[in-house]
C-alpha cells in the first residue's frame, strides 16, 4: 500500500456526497428509472434496482421520488428516456479516466465531457483505452478495527472473491457484480456495516498525486464530476488528502 489514507479518502467522498445532495437525489432518480426499465419494477427481484433504492434511503430521498422513479421506468408514469453512455479519458500525467453517463441527449453529453477534458489538462480517450486496466466489480469498506477472521469467514462463504487488508486495519471485500447484494446482506447480517459499499470500476494499480499535480487532477475530476449527465467517474489516480 501507499502513504496516502483510504480512510481520509473515503471520509471526503462521503462529505463531498452530502454537499452535493440535490445534484445526488438527480443522479439516483436517473439511475433508478434506468434500473427499473432494464430488469423491473420489483426491488427484490432486480439487484441494481434495489442497490439505487437503498442508495437513495442513505440519501433521505423520500420513499414516493423513489416510487415515482420506478414508474417511469416500467412505463406506468411518462418520463425521459435515458441512455447509458461510457466515455474514456487520461488526466494529468496520463491517469486513467472512465466517466459513465445517463443522458437524454450524446450530442450535448460528448460535447460537456470532452470541454472538461482539454479545459482542465485531460484527453478524451477512444473506446476501451483504458476500461483495460479496471476491473467491474463489487466492492465494501470496512473500517479499522473490524475482526478479520470473522469478516473473512462470512464473506467468502457468501461468494466474495478476495478481502485486502491496508496498513491502516481497514478491509476491502471484493466480490463479482452479480454477488455484490448477497454478499452486502450475508456481511451486514453478520454485524458487519459497510463504511462504503458499490458496484465500481476498480483500478489494477494506483498512482499517487500529491501537490500541484494533485490540486490539477482533483480539479478535472471535480469538473466531470458536476456535470449533470454524468453519474460515476473512476481513476486509477489516488489524491493525497493533505489534513
């Protein structure tokens, strides 16, 4: 492992999430319309669409904006028709960039993804030029001080390929996409909450940024991050959380 702090990490993606809650309750709408569209209505039987719906209760989304997402989705309600677009990109030093969309309009999205881009010293990459080097996956935090032996055990009985620990104590359960709500409801049944828990894009290797290079990396992420059709970005790059 690196110096820098998964924890402190971790802690700033959750503060910068409850920054940004309206611009959070959007993307989840989309995501549960789009949800709902592919697999149905019923959460119980569709495990993206329950992973958003749970999603959105962290959130403190009101259960009926749910409701009425997943109307949309199935036909009941009138809605947008979103599309899933992927765009692939490097940033500062030639960090890899993966930005997932939902958007009712490419030309507009493409348009506001590669402007952010060049503006803030990245380049739009071709299609699988760095999707390569992540792997789609299920992944959950556990935070300093939770009992390994025990965590390990009820995690790979419930399906979880791989558990990494860091120098901090913390834990990282890895699990296949199609495992990841099996395996979250065998954890949390066992005691074990998840400090953070989703279906990523996970980088093969991480490069560490820290000073200017840091300041301009976490600037074009931030960039791609507040565009409204944009609903996930990944890097294999790791920002040095300076306290």
């Amino acid at each position: 492992m690196s110096g820098h702090s998964k924890w402190a990490n971790i802690k700033h993606k959750k503060a910068a999430t409850d920054a940004k809650r309206g611009k959070i309750w959007t993307r989840l709408i989309k995501e549960i319309t789009v949800a709902a569209r592919m697999g149905g209505g019923d959460i119980n039987s569709n495990p993206r669409l329950r992973l958003a719906a749970e999603k959105a209760t962290a959130a403190n989304m009101p259960k009926e904006n749910v409701q009425r997402a997943i109307a949309r989705g199935t036909g009941t309600l009138d809605g947008v028709n979103y599309e899933e677009i992927r765009y692939e990109g490097y940033g500062i030093n030639g960090a890899a960039i993966i930005v997932d969309c939902l958007t009712d309009n490419r030309v507009r999205t493409v348009s506001e993804v590669r402007h952010a881009f060049s503006k803030f010293g990245g380049n739009m990459g071709t299609e699988g030029s760095v999707s390569f080097m992540f792997k789609h996956c299920g992944q959950l935090f556990f935070a300093p001080g939770t009992d390994e032996d025990k965590l390990m055990e009820v995690a790979l009985e419930a399906g979880a390929e791989d558990i990494i620990s860091d120098d901090e104590g913390g834990f990282e359960v890895i699990c296949a996409p199609n495992d990841f709500a099996q395996v979250k409801d065998a954890l949390e049944k066992a005691g074990f909450i998840p400090e953070m828990a989703e279906i990523v894009m996970k980088p093969d290797t991480e490069t560490e940024f820290t000073g200017t290079d840091a300041e301009k990396m976490q600037k074009l992420l931030d960039a791609l991050e507040n565009l409204d059709d944009v609903q996930d970005v990944y890097t294999n790059a790791v920002i040095d959380e300076e306290e």
